[in-house]
C-alpha cells in the first residue's frame, strides 16, 4: 500500500488543526464488513475517517488501520460520544474504550447528539473540554448541534467548537445553520450529503452529471465542497471510493452551484436534532 494519499485539499479549524477535506464515513457499515471497506478505503487514498461510538464499529476501523502499516499520525480519526455517556465519569470510561479501540488517540471528537430531554447542552461541553485536556485528543466538537445549541456554549462563556458535524445536501442545504457556524467560526462537516442515496436519482442532476460527463456522485460530492464543507462519505464499493475522491479535478460554475442548491426542499435524511432523544 503507498503511504502517499491521493491529494484532497486541507481545511484549517478555529484551533489550528487541519484536516482533509473529504473523509470516508462508515455509518451503517456493520462491524463484519467495517475492515475490508476501511482497507479498501485506504488503498483507494482515504486518510480521513469517521465513526461514533454507537456505530459499533470503531474496533475494526482501528483493526483496518492498524494491518495497512500506515503511521497512525497520518490518519484523522473521527468519533462521537455516545448518546448514553454525557455524564463524567461514563465519558471518560466511554472515551478510554475508544482510545483503546483507535490507536491511541482521537484526532477529532464530537459530541454525537445535544439530546431534546437535556435542558442544557453547556455541560456536556465542560466534560468534552475536560476529556481534551486529559486524553490524547486533537480537537473537539459537535455534531446535529442547533443555532441555538451553538448560541447556548457562547452563553455559558465554553470554548468554540472546532467543527459542527450537521446534514447538508441538496435536499436540505441547512443554510441558516451553515451561516451561524461561519459566523461562530466553527467549521461545517457535512454528512448525509448523498441524503443517505435519495439525490441519486434526480433528474436535474442526472442531466447536469451527463453534461460534464461526471456522476451524480461526484456532482454532489462536488457542490458541498465548493460550499466549503467538510464532506464524508460512505460506499462499501472500491470503485466508487476512487470515484469519490475524484473531485478535485473539476468545479462547478456559479450557476451550476445555484441550480443544485435550489432543489432544497426542506427533507431530512435523518432526525431533527430538536426532538431526537435515542439514548443508544
């Protein structure tokens, strides 16, 4: 395996860090299979991952990882604190079993969801900024994180997140939301930016991939970059992994952004972070 990743832009977070641009996502990906696509991943040139501890999967990310003999310095890892673990003590245990299961370290953690049932999602925060200091772990952040959420953590006077991990795809574009986190200087980290397979099929964009000879994929893929995000990814098929990462090599005019923004329709691919209170 080479251990030069194809080349994918860089974007710098609020405390320094940077990290590529497009990652490979493994949401879904049951735990038998997360080794051979994270491997084929890996051959194709990813070097950006993300998971959650409710994903189940992080063992086998750090298996697939650990077998390339790649230097673990070279990866960015992503994972999620788990729904059922905001308090102290069940975060730091939560946090240790993924840093077991990692390589040692986390190069980016999240808070996974701000959970409807809690009044206040600054505490959670506090727990992250202590995990931070006391782990080996690069940067924190949030994910399915509000306006609101984001305004509250001002509030309470708490660090800035480094990254809002939040759906965004031209089904739902989230564009007030991706607007507050510029405005809060926390990066945009887009998932579901296939809305999880829905826009493959539509016909405008099935048009404008044929006209620049591109899939939809790519077309897509293409568009949340040029917008600035941070995009991840998942396929469990080694030629679409190449596909995917052969998005640098072609943009989107201002129009064609325009037009693909405009099939927002306000449909969610996932939960609304306002009701949603699944512990696990």
């Amino acid at each position: 395996m080479s251990d030069s990743p194809q080349t994918v832009p860089q974007v710098t977070l609020n405390d320094g860090r940077a990290l590529a641009q497009l990652g490979f996502g493994t949401f879904k990906i049951a735990p038998a299979s997360t080794v051979r696509a994270v491997s084929s991943a890996l051959e194709a040139g990813y070097r950006h991952f993300d998971t959650a501890q409710m994903y189940g999967n992080e063992q086998e990310i750090g298996r697939a990882i650990a077998a390339s003999e790649l230097p673990r310095e070279q990866m960015w890892v992503t994972t999620k604190l788990g729904n059922d673990v905001h308090e102290r003590t069940s975060a730091r245990r939560a946090t240790e079993r993924s840093l077991a299961h990692l390589g040692g370290r986390i190069d980016l953690y999240l808070v996974h969801w701000p959970l409807a049932m809690y009044d206040d999602v600054a505490r959670v925060w506090e727990v992250m900024e202590e995990l931070k200091t006391d782990y080996p772990i690069g940067s924190i952040g949030v994910s399915n994180f509000t306006a609101t959420h984001l305004d509250r953590l001002a509030e309470a006077g708490l660090s800035t997140p480094a990254v809002n991990q939040i759906e965004s795809n031209p089904y739902f574009v989230n564009e007030h939301l991706h607007d507050v986190c510029t405005e809060h200087g926390v990066a945009v980290q887009a998932c579901s930016p296939l809305a999880q397979g829905a826009v493959i099929g539509d016909p405008q964009l099935h048009a404008l991939a044929d006209q620049i000879d591109r899939t939809v994929a790519q077309v897509v893929l293409r568009w949340g970059l040029q917008r600035g995000d941070i995009v991840v990814t998942k396929t469990e098929t080694p030629q679409r992994m190449t596909d995917n990462l052969t998005v640098f090599d072609f943009e989107l005019t201002e129009e064609q952004m325009a037009s693909i923004s405009a099939l927002h329709n306000g449909t969610r691919s996932g939960p609304d972070p306002d009701n949603f209170d699944r512990l696990n």
